[in-house]
C-alpha cells in the first residue's frame, strides 16, 4: 500500500517518536509511506524522520482549521453567533487553499497521525488523495469528544480511528448513537523497542558517578500536559520529611522552561534539580537511573516513556492522570500510581521503593516483562490487520 502519514508538526515529542515507531514498522509490512508535516519550523528530529521516509513540509497552521473554533461557543457570549460566520468563512478558505499547496499524489490510505485540528482537517478534507482515511487518537475517544465538537466532525468525515485505550469507549458510542457515530474502532498500542539501540556503558557510569542514584523525568517541559512541579516537590519533600536528598535529572525543553527554572530556585532545590534539555540517547538516562518518575495533570494517552524506561529496568512511580498510565501499569502491579497533583502521595510512593529494595526489585523485573505486549512484531500484526479491514 502507499500510505500518507501526516503530522501536525515535527518537535521532540512523544507523539512524533512513536509515529517514527509506527512508520518503521510500516516499511517493514513493506508500505511504501510518505510522511507531511504541517509546520514548517521543524526540530533536528525530522531527520530521523526524512531517514527512513519521504516527507513533504506543507504549512496548514490551526487558524486555518474550521473545527478548531467550536470552542468559541463555550467560551464566549455569543460564540454560538460567532461560531457559523467563521466556520463558512474558513471551510470557503481551505476549499481554496487546498487547490495550492494539493500535491496530486495518490494514496491508498492516508492517517491523520498527531490527532490535532491541524493533521485532521488535512486528511478529512482531501489534501492528500487517499481511498481510505485513518486518524490516531493518543488516548481515550471519550477525551477528544469532550474536548469539543470539532473533534467529532473530523471523525465522521474520516470514520477510521485509532485509540491508545478504550476506556469508557461504549457510553460515549451509545450516547452519540443518534449523532451517527458510525466509526470502526481499532486499539493500538505504541511499539517500544531497542533493537538496535545501543547502550553506552561509559555514559551510564559517566551519569551515575556524577548524578548518583538519581530520578530522572523525561518529557516536554509544558504544562499542564506535564507536571514538573509536582514532581519537584515531591522530591523537596522526600528531602525534608523522609531525608533521602537525591537529585531530579530533567531530560527534555519546552516552553515552561524559564518558569520551572524560577521555580527551583525559589524552592531552594537548585542543587537537587538538573536541567539536561534535549537528549538524543534518552536510553542511557533510564538505564543509569533508579527510578522513573512521571506526572501530568491532563490526558497522557499512552506515555512511551514509562514503557522505555520499564523495558531497560528502570522502576516507575507515575500520576494516575487519564488515562494512559493505568493501562500500562494496571492498578500497581507493574508500577506505582500516584494522585494527580499530589506531591505528598506521589515522595511517599517514591520513598516505599526506596525503603524496600525487595519490592523495588519486583518492580524491576515485572516492567520489564509488561513491555512484552507492546514489542514492535506485536504491534507490526496490529498495524497489518488494521490496514486490511480499514473502511471507506
């Protein structure tokens, strides 16, 4: 099949690393894929990208989007008034636009794979010629279709999804039944693998000697997609009430940069919490590490770094934020779940596993063998049959 995967933009971010993941595996089903990426300011990680696939650049920005301004009516007086004079404006518009920057390649399936306005208006409206259509939610439907009702045009238009979980999956279905969701709905988890990947040893000792037994987050410094400063404080309180002083290795960038380094400061964990930025060999930071902590106020999907941590043994303790985590590391078994925004529950989480090396290393070894279901050949027999029963 040719197959068009398109991306919103292209940054260092979870959502573009597993749709690198999934693109690989599609080459190896023998797909012949073409990646778009909506925004032309794109980070370094394009080329990994551009390594394995052709990619187009196409700049469709989320103004243009006629969806993406349902939520006016919610928000504003009068929005609702508002609302139909902008979306027949824009739906004019990108009827217009398409006719200039359309490309005129033909695609047996095209996927809308970032799952934002930007990537599935693109899709839903034919920018790319393709006889069937596919959108990837990172999560639950349940999460888009509250979000507004821009999200549920989309799918109709598109009528293939892809979701991370199928929490509360059938109330949402039966209660939009008379809104004619007819969609075929697939559950597909994100592939994590380290073949080939190889782990520097030297760097690992370099990490460990320097940083000692230290936690590490590794995330998009953006909140509240984020929540870096539950984290932060969890680890201030383990320091004061638990007197375990270790430090916060924080491997990522992001727009909240300057207000998580005021923060640090002004919570005086400047020598506990250390600003790594981007990284491209995540792997040698979990594997140098002794646990994983991870947090977020808003959805999470499925966070591929709680699995790439697990698959190399490195323990977790997590927000039971909705509603990715709990499908990976069901109610304890393979990881520890926290309270959202709570960092008191999430030091004494932290500090149990310090504080009883049996139960850390039972951690250790069930991360590592819940990783087994999300193996790229799993997934690769996901992506096949999916690809093989995709509607019209």
């Amino acid at each position: 099949m040719k197959v068009a995967v398109v991306f919103d933009n292209m940054i260092y971010g979870g959502i573009e690393r597993v749709g690198i993941s999934h693109i690989k595996l599609l080459k190896e089903l023998g797909h012949d894929v073409t990646s778009y990426v909506l925004t032309p300011k794109t980070e370094p990680i394009v080329d990994e990208l551009r390594e394995i696939c052709g990619v187009r650049i196409v700049n469709l920005p989320r103004k243009f989007c006629p969806e993406a301004y349902w939520v006016i009516t919610r928000r504003y007086r009068g929005g609702k008034y508002l609302f139909p004079f902008i979306y027949i404006v824009l739906t004019l518009f990108i009827a217009i636009y398409k006719r200039f920057i359309k490309d005129g390649f033909k695609y047996d399936v095209a996927i809308a794979f970032s799952g934002h306005y930007n990537d599935l208006t693109f899709v839903a409206n034919n920018f790319v010629r393709a006889d069937k259509k596919a959108a990837w939610l990172h999560g639950a439907l349940y999460q888009y279709v509250l979000t507004a009702q821009g999200f549920e045009n989309l799918y109709k238009k598109i009528k293939n999804l892809v979701v991370l979980v199928d929490d509360a999956q059938e109330e949402v279905l039966a209660y939009h039944k008379k809104d004619n969701f007819n969609f075929l709905i697939t559950k597909i988890y994100n592939p994590v693998s380290y073949e080939g990947v190889k782990l520097d040893q030297e760097k690992i000792d370099y990490l460990k000697s320097k940083y000692g037994e230290y936690f590490v987050m590794v995330s998009r410094l953006l909140y509240p997609h984020k929540d870096h400063y539950t984290v932060i404080k969890a680890v201030k309180i383990l320091r004061e009430q638990y007197g375990v002083n270790r430090k916060l290795v924080l491997v990522g960038d992001g727009p909240e940069r300057g207000k998580l380094e005021k923060f640090v400061k002004a919570e005086d964990m400047d020598d506990s919490v250390i600003f790594e930025g981007n990284q491209n060999d995540v792997h040698n930071y979990y594997a140098s590490a002794y646990m994983l902590l991870h947090a977020s106020v808003a959805g999470e999907g499925l966070p591929t770094v709680l699995l790439e941590a697990m698959n190399l043994g490195c323990p977790v303790v997590c927000t039971d934020s909705k509603v990715g985590p709990k499908e990976i590391l069901g109610n304890n078994q393979y990881g520890l779940l926290c309270n959202v925004q709570d960092p008191g529950d999430m030091a004494r989480c932290i500090y149990s596993l310090i504080n009883d090396r049996e139960k850390y290393n039972y951690y250790k070894e069930k991360g590592k063998e819940r990783t087994e279901i999300f193996s790229p050949n799993e997934i690769k027999k996901c992506l096949s049959t999916f690809l093989n029963k995709i509607e019209k």
